[in-house]
C-alpha cells in the first residue's frame, strides 16, 4: 500500500471521528428537553396552586385549570352551590346551599365529559344484562366538556380549563331562590362582571368562591317589591367524591315522617316495575360493636357534628345548642352516646369553611325574615346524609315575641309587656332549632301530631309535664293558646314527644343482629304495625286540605273547643293591650300586634272550616283493615260550619277604636279579613260533594247550602236588627251565590231539574257511585302533597243554592214591612238583587 494511500485512510479516519464528535455535541446541544405543554400553561406565569389527594387546581390570569387524575374517571361525585355573602338575602340566603348536581368525568378521545348521573332507576348491579339495559335505556348524558390541554408530569391526570364550571350561569347551580317568603324571585345572570375568586382542596372535595352579578326581580302575584335589583353574590361552589363504599340502605315507609328518594326498580326477570323509596339518614354506625351488642352504649364511628356560626347576636347560642343536643336523648335510648355534637366555627382551623358542604352548620341570617330553613343533602345511591344547613333569621325574634304574646299573655305575665324576657327567649328558641333539627335529621313535618292530645289535657300542668302539648316537636307548633288564667303550671312550649323517639327507634337502629336486608325490612314493618291504631304514632302528610288533623300551628282533638279557649284569651287581650303594653310611645308595637291578632283570629277559624267536608287520612298497610280515610262525623262537620260563621258575624269585639287607629291609614286589618273570610266555607263545596258522595250518614251538599243559609241571615230569620257585619255577609254571600245559581242550564243543571231540586226529588249521588272514588281519593305516594279530585261533574250544589235564594227572596218579602226602619234600605237592595238573579232562570 502506497504512503499516499495510508495517509487518505488517516484522513478519512481523523475527518469521520471528528465529524462523530461534532455529531455527538451538536446532538447534545439540540438533545435539551424541550419545554412540554404542562409547563407552558403554567410557566413565568402569576400562578395560584392548590392541591390534595383529590385534585389539583391552578389560577392562572383569571383562569382555573385542573388536574383531573386518571383514577376519578367514572367516580361519582356532588356539585353544590352556596351563596356565602350576598348584597340582597331575599336573592340569596348565606349558607343556603339550594342547589345539586349528581355527576361523574369520562374522558373520551381528547375531551373531559363531565356526565350527569340518574338516581332514579335502578336495577341488579351485578347482573352484565341490567348494566347493558341501564346503559341502552337510561345513559349518562354529557352536561358539560372540556378539552384535554395537557398531561401532568407523571402522566397520572389530565389538565382542562374548568372556568366556566364555575363563572358562567349554570340555571342548576343558581344561587338564587326562587321563593322568598311571598315573593317569586328571578334573576338574570350579568357575565361580564363573574370574575374567580379564592380556590381550595381537601382530601375529598375542592371549593371554588366566584363573584357573580344578578339583576334580580321580587314580585309578590304582579306587584313587585323590586325590579332588576343588581345583586352581588359571593358563590362557593364546592365538588366532593362521593363515599367509596356505600351505607347500607333503609326503606322508607309512607307511615312515618321521614325525608326520601323516590326510585325505580326494573325487575331483570320482566314483571311489574317498582317504585319504592330510600329513607334519608346519617350514617350511624357503633364504634365498639361488642358492647353495642350487649345493650351498653357506645359512641358511633362517626358522630354528627353541627358547626354553630359565630355571628349569632348574645344570647342565642346557648338555646341552639340545646335544641340540637336535645336530640342525643333519644339516640341513646337506642345505644349511641353522644351521636350529635356541636362545635363553634373554629378560628385556627385552616381546612374549616361553613359554605363547603363537608361541615354541617348552623348559620345566622341578618334579615328580617321570620322564619328558620333547613336543607339537607345526600347521596342519591343510599340516601346518607352528608351535609345539613340550618339557617336563622333575625325576624324569628319577632315571630316568637308575636306568637307568645298572642298565644300565651293570658297566663303568663311576663310577656304582657310586650318585650320578650332572657327566659322566654331562650325556651322559644329552643323549640324552634328542636324542631328544625329533627329536619337534619331526616324526619319531616309531622302535622298530626298534637291532635293525639285532648283539648283538656292541655289545660293540666301534670298532664303537660309528663307529655308536652305535642306527641311530636315536628308539627308545626306555636305556644300552647289552650291554657286559661287560671292555669297554673301548665307547659306553654313544644318538646320532643313520643312519636319523636319511635322516629328515631325506627331510622337509626342499626339492627345488627339481623343479617339480612329483607329481615331488617320486616322488622321495621313490623314495629309499625304494633303503632298503627295508637294515635300518638300517626303520621299526617303536609299540606293536606283533606284532612282537619294536619295542619300547622293547631292544638288538641277539638278545633271548636280549643277554638273557644284562644278567642276567650284573645278578647282579654284586646281589652288590656293598652294597659299591659307601656313602653311604646309611637304605637308601632300595639299596632303590629293587633294586625297579627286579627289574622290570628281567621286561622283559628280556619282550624274549624277544615271540617267542612273533611276526612282522616289513614296511611296504612295493605290488607290491614284499616280505612284509608275516616269521614268527619257529620254533626261535626254541621256544628263547624255554624260556629265558624257564628264567630264570624259576632266579630264585634275586635273593633278597638283605640287600636284599630294605630299604624297607617287605609283599609284596617280586620276588614280585609272579614272580605275574604265568607270564601272560606264556600272553598269546601267540592270537599263536600266528594266526600258526601262517600259517606253512609253525610253532610250533603243540600246541608251545607242550608246550614250557610240560615247562618248568614240568621238576625234577618228572627226579624232582629242587623249590624254593620251582617249587611256585609248578606251581600258576600248573595254575590258567591249568584255565581252558583248562573251556571244553571248552560254548564250546570237544567231548569227543570232544579225546580225538581225545590220538591226534595233529586236524589244526593246523582252522578257518581262512590265506587268510582275509592282508587283515586289518596294516591299512596310516599310523600309530597295528595292530589285533588276533580268533582266539577258530580257537584249540583247550585241547585240547594236555588232553593235557599226562593227562600231568601220570600223572606225579603216580609222584611221590607215589618223589620227596622234602619234595615229596610238594605232588604230593598237585598230583595232586587235576588228577584233579578232568579227572574234570569224563570
């Protein structure tokens, strides 16, 4: 080999590792990792991160990221919102959490879903052909997306945009009510002004605060108090991981009052499918099972804690805390020693938030609203209760001063002067936060309840010891206005009742020694079978116009008696109102008051008119015997309808010229009250026809159209003078009437039949067998209000009304002749008014 060629070859060697190396570091230098999507988005920017277990959050420039981890796909979870401040209470309560949602996140090519779960059908989970059947019939709907923007650093979760989850209006998770009081509220949500605000995560949830801008609108039926008010509210919208393993469930039972969640089951075998309901409940489980097991008490894994707010003026806090731990009576009757515990906010805790719906609290409202609201919410799977919220108002001082004043100065001096005393405060307010956290408990309102008590026994200072005025703290109870002065001792509050501990007997007891859900079912059947004929254990749904025995605020087995107890107080109140009350200089607070005692004299009328084609609803097993209603007995329902237009025309008493002179001018409060009243008998006409045509001794609608008319013209039937009072039901009841006797012919009744009508020869169940009714009078829900029957085609009360306007018309005849000359006028008026009506359907 040449020397020329060996030194090429050294060349060509020495150019090739040269050029190696100049590879090697040119691929070093260009090899840096480059930046990655991840720390792009988060990079030299202004940067706020949050993170835990659960999830990581990043605000960024007004924008919120989150790291979704991979293991969360699928989880199901809640989303709440709650107004933490607001510049209007009446468009937002603080504390109130209205609003849920049920969801879980999917990730679907390079998008995050977030889907909304259904609670409401269920069937066999283990089964692969139910899954396949809930997955065809009833999916999972996509509510919202958000593109995949990057993976974290470990690859374990995906990055999104999440901000218009929380700065955008979702209709919702509004947290604006749609009821205030008596106002309809509306809002129009203004997006320019939504901006972020604070950003949290804890071990299970994360929470969001926005600001977010409403133009709000308060109208009470067309008058609105205001309009496009701009509102401020400070949003806290909380989404917490459902529990991994689920409480075991409870069935509801339409026999007692507890809160539930309706659900569907479809059979995988085919047949019929089956509602049934999940009772709502803490998850209450015994920390040492052993010792539970042998009947000693035992703390529970997990207690109920209740955070009381720390803005509640002097003096509250004390009765709040009894009125909630009140309830640990009961809870250990059952085995649990201190289930319920309250706790102040704490200062030092850096994780405690009372609008993240991880902490149960007691909340005060600084509004003039006279009233408390409870919520509670749940997981839709098992019906556990994870959250509840008692709000406060101010005003509920006022409604307590009114309603203790009103119910109970007669025999208690105390609160004749018209201020509420530290002692009277505090026992009132107690009762209140008793009765609202029987709600977070899960029990509902219980109506019925202080019927069990006999009038007179509410009149015993033994009797009310021992028993309360109530069998349970969750009616709807003032003060005991049964009492008369001289009876003395007697208890004027609400306490927890007999129903209360079978409640929390039936709800909580963890039934450890039976095994089986099906067993546990019977069981709990079985303790309310032994109850159902004890009238201390019923329950009476909400809301029911059918039924005089549920109704809110009423007292005893007799609304005429104790009807006539609380008018007696009443007029003794009216007679020293002045003289009890001195230190009101202006007379706003007497004013107040007398308002209030004149709507409280139509509610205790009212408590009668309820019997006026009423009927106790009985829910109750199948194939028990028991009826599913009970007819008011028909003289109770005929001494209802003449001692309430009785009361009604011998109102006199209520004409204080002293206070009826008090406050603003206008038409005064009683006469507004006597304009709508004659309406309220008239309003059970269709009560009447339904349950007449059900009944084997009825209060017919034959009865109801007489009884109202010798009522009303009573003084004119015994030719004695009339008063101011009796000219004005005269003339209402000439004008409801009109209406009645009109419909004749067209959409009513034939002229012929009507003359029939005068002869006694139409017989009552004309139309309609009572057959036809005893499958739709009361659907067997397990809760909400009972639908009203339509009886429009089986109702011929227009014909009594015909028969009793001859009658008037001859009686008028003879009046304008032989009554006083002071009442003459009237009759004339009175007598064209009718000869004309009747001269229509000659």
């Amino acid at each position: 080999m040449s020397k020329q060629i060996i030194v090429n070859l050294i060349f060509v060697f020495l150019f090739q590792v040269a050029f190696s190396f100049s590879s090697v570091a040119e691929k070093k230098k260009n090899n840096v990792k480059p930046q990655g999507k991840y720390e792009k988005l988060f990079k030299d920017k202004s940067c706020i991160t949050v993170s835990s277990d659960f999830m990581t959050l990043h605000k960024v420039n007004g924008k919120l990221y989150a790291e979704i981890p991979l293991r969360l796909l699928g989880k199901e979870m809640l989303l709440s919102s709650t107004a933490a401040k607001t510049s209007e209470v009446m468009a937002g309560i603080p504390g109130y959490t209205p609003s849920s949602l049920y969801l879980c996140f999917t990730l679907q090519d390079s998008t995050v879903q977030i889907r909304l779960l259904s609670d409401l059908v269920t069937t066999n989970a283990e089964s692969s052909k139910s899954a396949r059947l809930m997955a065809e019939n009833y999916g999972r709907p996509i509510w919202m997306g958000f593109n995949v923007l990057a993976y974290n650093a470990d690859s374990t979760a995906v990055v999104c945009d999440i901000t218009k989850l929380f700065q955008s209006n979702i209709p919702e998770l509004t947290p604006v009510i749609k009821r205030f009081g008596k106002y309809d509220i509306s809002g129009t949500f203004v997006e320019s002004l939504a901006r972020l605000g604070e950003i949290r995560a804890f071990e299970n949830n994360i929470m969001v605060t926005s600001n977010l801008s409403y133009q709000v609108d308060a109208i009470f039926v067309l008058f609105p108090f205001f309009q496009q008010k701009p509102v401020d509210m400070e949003v806290v919208r909380t989404l917490i991981l459902l529990p991994e393993q689920t409480m075991e469930t409870r069935l509801a039972d339409p026999r007692i009052g507890v809160f539930s969640s309706e659900k569907i089951n479809i059979p995988e075998e085919g047949g019929t499918m089956n509602s049934y309901s999940l009772a709502h409940r803490w998850r209450l489980e015994p920390k040492d099972e052993a010792a539970f097991r042998q009947g000693k008490e035992t703390e529970p894994i997990k207690p109920i804690v209740m955070y009381v707010d720390n803005n509640f003026p002097d003096g509250w806090k004390e009765a709040v805390q009894r009125g909630i731990l009140k309830w640990n009576r009961l809870f250990e009757r059952i085995g649990f020693k201190n289930a319920i515990q309250v706790m102040d906010f704490p200062s030092n805790d850096p994780t405690f938030n009372p609008d993240n719906i991880a902490y149960s609290c007691v909340r005060y409202v600084a509004h003039e609203n006279e009233t408390a609201k409870t919520i509670s919410w749940t997981d839709p799977r098992s019906g556990e209760i994870l959250h509840s919220t008692i709000c406060l108002f101010h005003g509920l001082r006022n409604r307590i001063l009114i309603d203790r004043f009103l119910q109970t100065a007669t025999i208690d001096p105390q609160i004749r002067t018209g201020e509420l005393t530290d002692e009277i405060w505090t026992e009132s307010l107690e009762q209140y936060v008793t009765h609202e956290m029987g709600h977070a408990l899960g029990l509902q309102d219980n109506m019925c309840a202080s019927r069990a008590y006999s009038v007179d026994s509410l009149r015993s200072a033994s009797f009310t010891g021992v028993h309360g005025i109530s069998a349970s703290i969750m009616d709807e109870l003032g003060f005991n206005y049964v009492a008369q002065p001289n009876d003395h001792g007697v208890k004027l509050t609400a306490d927890l009742g007999p129903y209360d501990e079978f409640a929390i007997q039936w709800l909580y007891s963890p039934l450890l020694e039976v095994p089986s859900a099906k067993g546990k079912k019977d069981i709990l059947s079985s303790w309310l079978d032994q109850k159902s004929e004890n009238p201390i254990y019923r329950y009476g749904r909400v809301s029911c116009e059918y039924d005089p025995s549920c109704l809110s605020g009423d007292l005893g087995d007799d609304a005429i008696k104790a009807g006539n107890y609380a008018l007696s107080n009443l007029k003794e109140i009216m007679l020293h109102m002045n003289e009890w009350i001195q230190n009101d200089p202006d007379g706003r607070l007497r004013s107040l008051l007398y308002q209030e005692l004149v709507f409280y004299h139509e509610k205790l009328l009212d408590y009668a008119v309820k019997n006026i084609g009423g009927a106790y609803i009985n829910v109750s097993k199948e194939n028990t015997g028991m009826n599913t209603y009970d007819i008011i007995p028909r003289e109770i329902q005929e001494a209802s309808m003449h001692w309430v237009l009785s009361q009604f025309r011998d109102s006199e008493w209520l004409e204080n010229p002293q206070l009826m002179t008090l406050g603003t001018f206008g038409t005064p409060p009683l006469w507004r009250v006597r304009k709508r009243f004659l309406s309220a008998p008239m309003l059970r006409e269709d009560y009447v026809c339904l349950f007449s045509d059900l009944s084997d001794n009825p209060y017919s609608l034959k009865d109801f159209a007489e009884d109202m008319y010798e009522e009303v013209w009573k003084r004119t039937i015994e030719n004695k003078p009339l008063t101011a009072i009796d000219r004005y039901i005269q003339k209402e009841w000439l004008g409801a009437s009109e209406y009645r006797i009109r419909v004749m012919g067209g959409n009513g009744l034939s002229k012929s039949l009507a003359l029939s009508a005068l002869a006694g020869e139409v017989p009552e169940k004309m139309i309609y067998e009572r057959e036809n009714f005893n499958s739709l009078v009361f659907p067997r829900q397990i809760s909400g209000e009972l639908a009203k029957i339509n009886v429009k085609y089986m109702n011929n009360s227009h014909m009594y009304f015909f028969k009793v306007m001859k009658e008037c018309e001859q009686m008028l005849e003879k009046r304008i002749y032989d009554s006083v000359e002071a009442d003459r006028a009237h009759y004339r008026a009175m007598l064209y008014c009718v000869r004309a009506l009747l001269k229509e359907k000659k």
